[in-house]
C-alpha cells in the first residue's frame, strides 16, 4: 500500500510540474544512441539504442534499488515495470540486462530493457499531448525506484536515429 502511494505521489508530481523543470534535451551519445536523464538525482538515464539491424530500437533504463540486490535478480530475469509512454500503457514487463551491486555504499543500481519498438513509435509519439515516459517497477522481490522523463524532442532525435541506420536510402527517398 504504501508503494502505491508513493507511486501516486510521484505521478501527480511529475504531471503538475511545469515542463521547464525537465528542460533537458536528448542527447546523441554516438550515431545510434540517445540519452536523457529522469526526474531522479542520480542513475535515472533512459536510453534509446538504435538495433544492430536498423529494424527499430531499444529502450533502456537505469533503475536504483536502495535494498540489497544479492540472490534476488540477475542478469536476465523478468521484473514487473509498468511503462507508460505519452499516457499510453506500453508494457508491464522488463528484462534485467545486469546488476551492479554496491554502486554507492547506499544503493544499487539494475540496467534494464523494455524490449525493442517499431520506428513507427515516432509517427505514435507525434502530436501527443501527454509528454511523459514513466515507469512504475511493481515487482515484489525488489524495490526499484520509479521514474519519469520528459518526451520533449524525441520524435525528431528519433527521425535522425533511423536516418544513421539508412543513410543512403533516406538520401534517395528525399531526392
């Protein structure tokens, strides 16, 4: 009861803020991967990596845990997440990818992936009103910190993800 709540908390917290606060843009960390930090302090980064064969990509996540991971997950468990993106439920599971234990003497920290998504995520993230990416872990074996990001300009940081894949053929498709 008391994760709910506070997960309730966070939600209208991050909804009533003005979108100033998560001013912060995408960031092209290589040609086929983007970057942008939560609403946390610290281990909150979402990542969106281009797939090896330019089919679409993959959403990933830093996740804290203030429990000791040791013996609970590992590396490829499933873990409930509850991923909402533009107020659209999109998942309720994720894939760990690894742990880092003691990442700080008072958290650890679990990288996480959401699976791979179409690029037609892009036209679906256009024009949306609702400019939130959330996540709620609701998994009873840990407690992972919820967190939220702002869309803000990641259908166009999307757009030029997909042309790294297809240089060549969006360069024919725009002539």
């Amino acid at each position: 009861m008391l994760k709910a709540i506070s997960c309730i908390l966070f939600l209208s917290t991050l909804l009533t803020l003005p979108d100033d606060v998560f001013a912060e843009p995408w960031e092209a960390v290589s040609p086929s991967m983007l970057t942008i930090n939560g609403v946390n302090d610290f281990a909150d980064r979402l990542e969106v990596i281009a797939n090896d064969d330019c089919s679409g990509f993959e959403l990933r996540a830093w996740a804290r845990s203030y429990e000791d991971t040791t013996d609970i997950i590992d590396t490829l468990d499933i873990v409930i997440a509850d991923l909402e993106i533009a107020n659209m439920p999109a998942l309720h599971n994720a894939m760990v990818i690894s742990v880092v234990r003691q990442f700080s003497e008072t958290f650890d920290v679990v990288y996480i992936s959401f699976g791979s998504w179409d690029w037609g995520m892009i036209q679906a993230l256009e024009g949306k009103e609702a400019q939130d990416i959330t996540v709620v872990f609701n998994d009873s074996r840990i407690d992972l910190e919820t967190n939220g990001w702002k869309i803000n300009t990641l259908p166009k940081e999307l757009e030029e993800l997909k042309h790294n894949c297809f240089p060549h053929q969006n360069h024919f498709e725009s002539v």
